[in-house]
C-alpha cells in the first residue's frame, strides 16, 4: 500500500465517482506517455494533481517550508504511481490506475474507494458523518462532534473506511491516522472524554505500524500532543477509562514504552512507567530503572534468557537519555560500549545524536571505539557534527567535539559547514569547511 496511511492525500473539493474516473484515464494517458519516451509525464500529472491537495490542508505560513512539503509529496506520490503503472512488471491498465489512486488516499481498493466517495454524497450516511467527526476532533470542535455523536451513537465505534481502520478514538492521538490530520487542538483532552463518555471503546485497534496500536500507544510516541504539553494529561485520561497500559503491540510493534524510547518521548515513558506499566530489560534501562536492570545480569554478566535484541536496545537507550547508572553498570558487567543493531550506531554514536556529553566520558573510559562508523560513514566525531548541524546546541557540542580531539578522535583538514561556532572551534585544529557549492554538487562561483 502507499507508503504508509499516515501518508494519505486529503480528497478534492466536492469529491466524485466520476472525477475520480476521469483522474485515473489522465493517469493512464500519462504512464503510456512516460513509457513512449515523455519522461516528464508522469511528473507533470502528479504535479497537477498533488500540489492543489496539499495546499488546502496548510499550516504553516513559511513559503520555502510549504515548497519542501510539497516537493516530498510530490516526489513520494509520482515514485510510488511509477512502480505502480510502468515499472517492469507492471500492467499499464485502467484498473492499475484506478488502484494507484485509490491508495494514495488511504483505500486498499477502487471499490472500496468507491463505496466511501458515493457515501460521502450522502450527509446522513454513516461515513459522511465519521468523516466530518474526524474533522471535528483535530479541528477542536467539540460542538459539532457532540451533535454528530447524537445522531448517532453507533458512530464512535465505527471504524475508518482507510486502510488503518482506525475509531474516532485515535484520531485524538494525532498520530497514525492521515497526516493532514495530525493536530492537536487546545481542548483534545475535553474532546477525548467526550468520545469515552459516548461509549469508545479505549482499547480498540488500528492496523498502523506493522502492529495493531492503540489509542494510548499511539498518543504515548506522538510529537503533537507533547509539543502541546497535554501527552500525559491525555495518557492519564485514558488509564482512568481502563486502557491496558501493557498491550504488547500499542505502539504498533512494540508496547507502548519502548515505543515511547524510540520516537522521542521520554516523559511519556517515565509516566507509563511510575503508572505500573510492565518493563522489560530494554525499557527499564531507557527509563533508568536500575533496580530493574540488575535483575537482567548475575555475577558472571547478561543472564542466558536475556534476548541480545532487547540488551542492545535497552543499552542504546540508557547512552540516549542520559542514564548514567545504568550505562555504567551494563558496562561493569560485559555489555561492549561497541555493540549496536546492525545499523553501526554505537553508544557513542547515540550520545552524540541526544547530546549526552556525560555518557560519552564514561564510554570513552570503557575505551569506545571512536573511529567505528555507522551506516551514513559517520563515525563518532561525524555523527557529533552532524547533529550539530541539524539543530544541536552548539555549547554542548563544542564541548563534546573538543572531549573527542583528546580523546584520539581523528579531524579531517575539511568538513562540511556546520554553524559558526563550531567552524570556528574546527579551524583550531585545523580543519576548514568547504564552500557550500562543494557539498552540493554545484559549481564554484568566480
């Protein structure tokens, strides 16, 4: 399916049957196109189609971050109709057409598709009106949800006609569901006791995330809701109603805490986790539950049980969130500072992502291997500049840069521009960065 539901296109204005048709016969003509020589078809096509779409679901007032976004969009939608219509093995046919954009809006089929388009006409219909709950949940407006959940009752266990099947629950959590409706509005805490008074079900499944997740899963691992400083208001709201707090898949593959480790949500974890949720080894160490941890070890290291998977995770999230006593002690007992998932990104590499100048002293003094490199080629030092580079403070990293020069860390004679600071504190030791042009591929300019 198209990438992912989160992915999703929002439908046009006054969607039909019919306009839809007469897209899918436009989408043909340009894949035909494309394979007799028009290598600008099928990006001409997306181009008229996508760039109207993403427009009418804006945000943001920035116009170069608006042009990005509708560049990646663009991109994503036209690579994944040439799989679809002209790659090798592909049938270029109406039906494939019609396939290709029923999944770009989140359908897993034309009829499928179909049956949703022909409802929506229909303002009384079950669809229409989940539709227009959906709208209403991200869009803070409590008013009309309540109306729309009178009309029907049935409505806030119905499940979404997209691929995710997801309830109106889950789109509180801004996370999963279509992109263009990640928000989080100012009352979501209001509007989620609303949909749990009316009867929702606060542990059903959506099929997202290679897992079926649930509501506090996906709350849980979403930015919106902690960039709006409500996640464990929210986390907590749902507990009081009887969410499982260790439904093994909540976040989609993995429980909800270990979920949490992985997108960024610490606070979120440490919550679920002085609420009684269950740890195994790789959550217990990203929360810093030591106590927890020593029972994974015996005097002679890891205990046989131990799944490596969950060691090296749960060590790689100790180095990320700064949990000294627990990095220290897996150390003392045998875990390699080296070890990582097969992608290259050791723990130092991970302190160096998460700015934990601490943590990288004390792998330096478990001798951690500065010059291993991870999947990009960055070694610990390159990691440490490109995080720099990508929004890190420039104190912390100065320091971390000047830690990793004593320690033996090697310095090319040239690096990719990263902030004033740091090139200056570069060029002490004697490395310069290159024009910009160079690490573009442009050419330079007399």
């Amino acid at each position: 399916m198209f990438p992912n539901p989160q992915a999703a296109l929002p439908l046009t204005k006054n969607p039909t049957v019919k306009k839809y048709q007469n897209l899918a016969q436009q989408l043909l003509r340009a894949a035909r196109a494309f394979n007799a020589g028009d290598e600008a078809a099928i990006t001409k096509w997306t181009e008229k189609w996508v760039e109207p779409l993403e427009l009418s679901k804006v945000t943001t007032k920035d116009a170069k971050r608006l042009q990005r976004m509708i560049d990646r969009k663009v991109d994503e939608v036209e690579t994944f109709v040439t799989q679809t219509l002209v790659s090798k093995n592909s049938k270029r046919t109406l039906s494939r057409a019609r396939y290709a954009i029923a999944s770009v809006h989140g359908f897993k089929s034309w009829a499928t598709f179909v049956k949703h388009l022909t409802a929506l006409s229909q303002n009384s219909s079950t669809i229409a009106r989940f539709e227009k709950a959906a709208d209403a949940i991200v869009d803070g407006d409590l008013k009309t949800l309540k109306r729309l959940l009178k009309q029907e009752p049935k409505l806030v266990r119905t499940s979404s006609t997209r691929e995710h099947h997801a309830k109106l629950l889950h789109y509180v959590s801004a996370n999963g569901v279509e992109g263009y409706r990640q928000k989080t509005p100012s009352n979501i805490v209001a509007i989620t006791k609303a949909l749990l008074d009316a009867g929702a079900n606060v542990n059903a499944e959506a099929v997202v995330y290679g897992g079926s997740a649930t509501t506090l899963g996906l709350v849980a691992t979403s930015s919106p809701p902690r960039n709006a400083g409500v996640q464990n208001e929210l986390l907590g709201l749902l507990i009081d109603y009887g969410a499982n707090i260790d439904h093994p898949t909540a976040a989609g593959r993995s429980s909800a805490v270990n979920g949490c480790l992985a997108n960024g949500c610490f606070n979120a974890a440490a919550y679920l986790a002085n609420n009684g949720a269950a740890l195994n080894l790789e959550a217990a160490a990203g929360v810093g539950r030591l106590d927890l941890v020593e029972k994974f070890f015996n005097a002679s290291g890891v205990r046989k049980n131990v799944k490596r998977k969950e060691l090296v995770s749960g060590f790689l999230y100790a180095c990320a969130w700064g949990q000294t006593n627990v990095v220290r002690f897996m150390l003392e007992h045998g875990v390699s500072p080296a070890v990582h998932r097969g992608d290259g990104q050791s723990g130092p590499h991970w302190a160096a992502i998460a700015g934990q100048l601490e943590i990288l002293k004390l792998l330096l003094k478990f001798e951690a291997p500065l010059e291993s490199k991870n999947m990009y080629g960055g070694t610990v030092l390159g990691q440490t500049l490109w995080s720099a580079a990508h929004g890190g403070d420039p104190k912390v990293y100065s320091e971390f840069i000047e830690t990793l020069i004593a320690a033996g860390a090697k310095l090319n004679d040239r690096h990719v521009p990263v902030n004033k600071t740091i090139d200056d504190l570069l060029r002490k030791y004697g490395s310069v960065p290159e024009p910009t042009w160079y690490w573009y591929g442009e050419k330079p300019r007399n």
